[in-house]
C-alpha cells in the first residue's frame, strides 16, 4: 500500500470534505458511510485529536494549507470544550455548549498533543502555552493531585489501570519534543510512564494486563484477566519508539515480548484480524463485543509489527505485518466511498457503515498511515517524532 498516496488522496480529505465545521468551529465525527453528518454533538476526545492529526499531517507529510485551516479552525473551538476549572467536557453541541463532562482526562491528553503539533506547525506562542496548561492538568488528573470521583470504590477493589499510563507516556513523548524550558519534566514523566508499564505489574509472562491490583498483582477476576490486544499491540510500539528516543535495550525488547504475547492471545486465526478483548485464562470475556474486530486494534498492529520488523530484523514480523495490510485492505477500507468501517463482526462482515462517531474519527488511520509513510520512507519510528 502507498500510504502516502492513500493518506492525501483519501483519508485526510474524507474528513476535510465532509466533517469540518467551520461556521461553528470544531469537527464533527458522526460521519455515514457517505461521509454526511448524522449527529450534532461533537467529541471533545476528536477536537484535540484532529487538531493533531491535521497539524501532524502538515508538519511532516505536506505543506496543504488546507491541514493548517482545518487545524486552526479547531484549535480556536477548544476554549468553547474547556470548562472554568481546567477541566475539558467529553461531548459539546455543535456551538460548543456542554453536555457531558467525564471523570476521564482523555481529553485533556489530546487536547496538548494537538495544541503542541499546532505549535510547532504555527509558532503561535499562545499555542505552546495551551499545550503546557491542558497536559498540567491532565497530569494532575494522573497522580491525583486533582481529585476525580473514582470509577469503583478504591476501598473494596484496589485496581489501577493500564491505558492511562500508556496515554501520559505518549503525551509525554509528544510535550518534550516542544522548543521549550520544560524539556526535563516531561522527559522524567515519560520515564516514570515507562517504568510503570514494564515493572507495575502489568506486563507478565502470559500477557499485558489491563488491570491490576495497586500492589502490582494479579488479581483472578474478570477484571483482572481481560487483555486488550489493541491497547497491548499499542504499548508495544510506545515502548519500542521511547526505546529509540532513549537507547532503551530494555524498553525495546519488552515491545517485542508484548507482541509476542498478544498474537496468540488476540488473533483470529479462521477469520484473520485482532480481536476487541479476551480473557488470557481462556474465561468467558464479559465484554459482548469482544470477538468483533475494531479499526483502530488493526492500525495499532500494523504499526507494532513494522516497528519490530525493523528493530530486530525479523522477516517473521514483516511477513505478520504485510498479513494485517492484506486484511485491512479487504474488509475495512471502503472502496466505494472512502475511508474506513469501523466495526465488523467475527467473521468479517460489515456490522455498522458509519465512518465516524463518538469515538471513532480522524486520528488512528491517518495517524498509521503517517507512521508507515516514515517507516517506509525511513526505517526508523524515532523520526516520526521529531
């Protein structure tokens, strides 16, 4: 696949053409297969994702001045996403008035990764500050310094979770490329993140756990044995790019080990694909999705196994890899009317048209389909973070 291509002729301008709102401000994401806006309410996750997709795409990919005006036109609807105390909401109407506000700081993470691409896209110094000030409070959300109104009673079920570690990990990688004087803190978070993921009980011999106990157990509960093959074929390759960034040995090889767990555990082997969950003692998962296949769990598989194929040349990964292209290629892009399905059923068919909602938007595909431009372009995943 020429991703390059792809990327400019397809991808990007599916959400250029149809979901750029710039009468309101923002982007809508409730996109039909068509591309037509099917819902009003728009994702504070995608405000700041596609702030950062768009001004990604203009940094290292093209200098379209369309990126840059889609770019700008979210960036300036961020204030309207924001809430008095720091805090940003989870969906907004179209004018950018609240509807819900979520204990997650998701949006927060997204919002200084693509208030910083813009940054570097722009040199607008109100940008750069926008950038600190979104990832400050998202931090605080982290280690608690500002208080959130836990998920399950912290006194009868000690769980800490994997993917907020993984986001702040990528938020920090993404904040210490900045041209600024806080270079330090966030390279000694990223290190923490990184410390968290590989010795905080998470990674075992059997798999990447999405939950663990606070004192770095297992703990035997469905809880406890549910396994993202996304999110774990994600963190394999978070880890493998902080190993380039840092020279880390121990980093790179723990991405590798991850892969090697997930595959067996998440891929479909009658139908091809990853799985959406699975419980890694062979347990009954709770989660009724949990066989279908997801766009984004795919991307993040692709990304994992190039990665791998490079580090290690090991033509095993770049055999799995081409695999997954294959597979991508044709069951979730829709050659008829662009972009990609988001969810099939188990044995591939098409469970939901749509193109866009809620959670699904322009950030995982362009952002593989930047990935592999550079790592074919290059060979090496560092690059993309510069």
């Amino acid at each position: 696949m020429d991703y390059r291509k792809e990327l400019l002729k397809d991808i990007l301008p599916f959400w250029l053409k149809n979901a750029i709102d710039y009468e309101n401000g923002g982007i809508f994401t409730q996109l039909d297969k068509r591309g037509t806006v099917f819902g009003n309410e728009k994702s504070v996750w995608f405000q700041g994702r596609a702030l950062w997709t768009f001004s990604k795409a203009y940094n290292i990919i093209n200098k379209n001045p369309e990126f840059l005006r889609a770019a700008k036109c979210i960036y300036e609807f961020l204030p309207k996403c924001t809430d008095t105390d720091g805090r940003m909401f989870f969906t907004v109407t179209k004018e950018g008035k609240p509807l819900q506000k979520r204990r997650y700081y998701f949006s927060e993470t997204f919002a200084a990764i693509g208030c910083a691409e813009f940054y570097k896209a722009t040199g607008e110094k109100q940008a750069l500050y926008d950038a600190q000030e979104y990832f400050k409070v998202a931090y605080e959300c982290f280690t608690g310094v500002r208080k959130n109104e836990p998920k399950i009673n912290p006194e009868n079920c000690k769980f800490k979770a994997l993917s907020p570690v993984m986001i702040m990990l990528s938020t920090a990688q993404t904040m210490r490329n900045l041209d600024c004087d806080k270079k330090g803190e966030y390279d000694r978070i990223a290190k923490e993140c990184l410390d968290e993921i590989l010795h905080g009980g998470f990674l075992t011999d059997l798999a990447l756990l999405e939950n663990v106990s606070t004192e770095k157990s297992f703990v035997n509960s469905p809880t406890g044995r549910i396994v993202n093959p996304g999110h774990s074929m994600e963190a394999a390759w978070f880890l493998m790019l902080e190993g380039l960034l840092t020279n880390n040995e121990e980093a790179l090889l723990a991405g590798k080990k991850i892969i090697d767990l997930t595959l067996p555990l998440g891929l479909d082997k009658k139908h091809g694909g990853l799985i959406a969950f699975t419980d890694f003692l062979g347990m009954p998962p709770v989660q009724l999705e949990w066989d279908m296949k997801l766009w984004w769990p795919q991307c993040e598989t692709i990304i994992a196994l190039k990665t791998a194929a490079l580090v290690f040349k090991d033509k095993k990964y770049e055999r799995l890899c081409k695999k997954f292209e294959n597979y991508c290629q044709k069951y979730f892009i829709d050659k008829t009317d662009g972009e990609w399905y988001g969810y099939l059923h188990n044995d591939n068919t098409v469970s939901n048209t749509l193109k866009g909602n809620i959670f699904k938007g322009p950030f995982h595909i362009p952002r593989l389909y930047m990935i592999m431009t550079v790592l074919n372009e290059t060979g090496n995943l560092a690059d993309f973070s510069k």
